[in-house]
C-alpha cells in the first residue's frame, strides 16, 4: 500500500511541473532572450534581426518585418526570459526617431 502512495505522488509531482512548464511556455516564457523576443505576437515569423543591445536583465532586438522595424524587449524573470513590449513606428521623415524606427 504504501509504495502506490509513493508512485501516485511522484506521478502527480512529475504532471504538476509538466503543466507548469507547459503554462509559462504559452505564456510566453523562453530560455533564451532571442526566443523570447521571437515568441512576441507582434513578431512575425520572417523577421529578421538587425541589431540588439544589451542591459543588465534585459535584452532589446531590432527587428526587421513585413510591416516596418520592430522594438521588442526581453526581460529576465527568474531564470527564464519573456518579451513584455514591442513597439513599431512608421518610418517618417522627423528627426526624432525611436531605436529602430
């Protein structure tokens, strides 16, 4: 009796850790900053990089896509990463202009 007890609480640990890394993948969260900026819906699967910089926890890509230059911003939650923001702005002629745009 006592070893079934055993075995159904490592199989509910081992489903609990499954759906909990099942979870914050579709929620975005990735091992790597790159993923996680490529993870981002307003990041289209063409895009392509063209510059990064880098921070202390955080990690901002220049992305070029079919509907113009994207911002995306990876930042560092525990020990994975997840995009929080992208931005686009239509390329203009205006001397003041945001990183990438």
């Amino acid at each position: 009796m006592r070893v079934v007890f055993k075995r159904r609480t490592l199989i509910t640990i081992v489903l609990l850790i499954a759906l909990g890394i099942l979870l914050s993948y579709s929620s975005g969260y990735r091992f790597s900053p790159y993923e996680a900026a490529m993870a981002h819906f307003d990041v289209d699967k063409s895009a392509t990089e063209f510059g990064d910089v880098n921070f202390q926890l955080s990690r901002v890509y220049l992305f070029n896509t079919p509907n113009g230059p994207r911002t995306v911003i990876a930042i560092k939650e525990g020990l994975l990463w997840r995009a929080h923001a992208a931005s686009r702005f239509p390329k203009s002629s205006d001397r003041l202009r945001q990183l990438g745009g």
